[in-house]
C-alpha cells in the first residue's frame, strides 16, 4: 500500500466512524522559511501554543529516523513544483510519545504564472484512531482463527464420542488425514461437520462413515478381499467417493 493509500483510506475509516482526530492548521512562507502553526499542531509535538518557533528543523528533529527522509523530501518536493501532497509519518512529541501524523498542503502562487509563495494545509493526529483500526484487525483475525480453531474442536469431539478415543488421538487422525488426502486440517474440519452435523443430520455418523470420509484403509476380516486399490502391493486410488473432495450437498 502507497503512501497516499494510507492517508486515503485511514481518513475514510475516520470519516465513516464519525472520528474527530486532533487536526491543526499551518502556513509555510517559502520566501522567509517562517512557519505558522495553529495550537492544536503544537499540541501534537508536545509544546504550549508558543513555547517554541516552529521551523523546518525542529519538524525534522521530531520525526522517526525512519521517515526523516522521506518527510523531508515530500516537503521540498512540494515547495518546488507547487503540487498538492499528503503524507503519513510517525513524530516523537516532546515527551517521547509517538504519534502517527497526516500532513495536507497545498502551494500558493504568484498571480500571473509566479512561483509559489507558501504552502499551507493541515496536520492530522491519526494516533487514537489508527491505534482503533488496528486493535479492530486484530480482533477480526482473533475471531477468525478462534472460529477456524473451533472447526477443528468440534470435528475432535465426533471422532471422540463416535471412536470412543481421546483428544490426541482425534486430533492425530484428522491431521493424518489431512496429509493422506492434501487437505488442511481446519478444511477439513469443516467439511466434516458440514457432512456429518446439523439440525438435518439428528443421528450421530458411524465409526465406517467417518473412517470412509477420512480415507482411513479398513482391516479385512479374515477371509475378506482387501479392498479394491488397497492390496497387497496395490496403491490407494485416492479419497474414497465420500471423502472431503466430493461435493457437500447444501444443507
């Protein structure tokens, strides 16, 4: 993701949540290098309004040495060509907190075709609100892979009460299965329970259902036929025609 995208789509997620990130004013005078700032900007870098002159320098002393380069090229590049321009980057304020930061500007010409004069926009403290999305992803992944894992608990308790075998052993056949049949264990998981639970499915599977669904080769009796593509020396002809391949029919 560019740059621009991160501003982009961070201040879109702000704008729907109905987010009010701290945002202040600024104006850049290119011929005398003064900048003016509006207090909520000098909030942001850890100051009282006026405690100290903004300049370039103290801007730059301010930003992750990760971005210091960066920022300092997007500044210029804007003062030179009179380009609009966003930019995201992390400021350590005063105190050693860091913030994460949108900038905005634009140039102001000379009338008549001149060169810039100033650029001016906004500084946009997205801290709190990136701080937000990112503990919304992570609880999104969280609940994902506790479903995912959920899948794989639920497929173990049949194995168990149909086998009468404990956890281990259940988890050992599906993850056996997954390799005999090149399938991940949470898909097939799912796609047991998909076959073998449910309201519409009131009667709990058999012990030869399930070992047919995970492809497990059954024992012959004595003076049985092994079973076709399991012979001596034969080779397995894949998953059987229940097996987690097949189609599932919607419940």
């Amino acid at each position: 993701m560019s740059e621009g995208d991160l501003f982009d789509d961070t201040t879109e997620s702000v704008l729907a949540a109905g987010e009010h990130p701290p945002v202040g004013r600024y104006r850049l005078d290119l011929g005398t290098g003064r900048w003016a700032w509006s207090a909520e900007i000098y909030t942001m870098y850890g100051f009282e309004p006026g405690e100290v002159v903004p300049t370039a320098q103290l801007m730059l002393s301010h930003a992750h040495p990760e971005d210091l380069a960066r920022v300092d090229a997007v500044l210029r590049h804007a003062a030179e060509t009179g380009e609009p321009f966003s930019a995201v980057h992390r400021v350590y304020d005063a105190r050693r907190r860091l913030h994460l930061v949108a900038v905005t500007g634009q140039t102001r010409r000379v009338p008549d075709g001149g060169g810039a004069t100033e650029v001016a926009g906004y500084f946009i403290d997205m801290t709190d609100v990136h701080r937000h999305l990112a503990q919304q992803e992570a609880s999104r992944a969280i609940q994902a892979s506790a479903e995912r894992r959920g899948a794989i608990e639920q497929a173990k308790g049949v194995l168990m009460v149909v086998h009468g075998i404990g956890a281990d052993e259940a988890f050992d056949r599906l993850r056996l299965a997954s390799n005999r049949l090149n399938v991940p264990v949470r898909d097939l998981a799912e796609r047991l329970l998909e076959r073998f639970t449910g309201p519409a499915r009131p009667v709990a599977p058999t012990a030869a259902a399930l070992g047919e669904f995970l492809g497990e080769a059954r024992e012959p009796r004595a003076g049985e036929p092994a079973p076709s593509g399991h012979g001596p020396g034969g080779r397995s002809s894949g998953p059987p025609p229940g097996g987690p391949l097949a189609p599932v029919t919607p419940r």
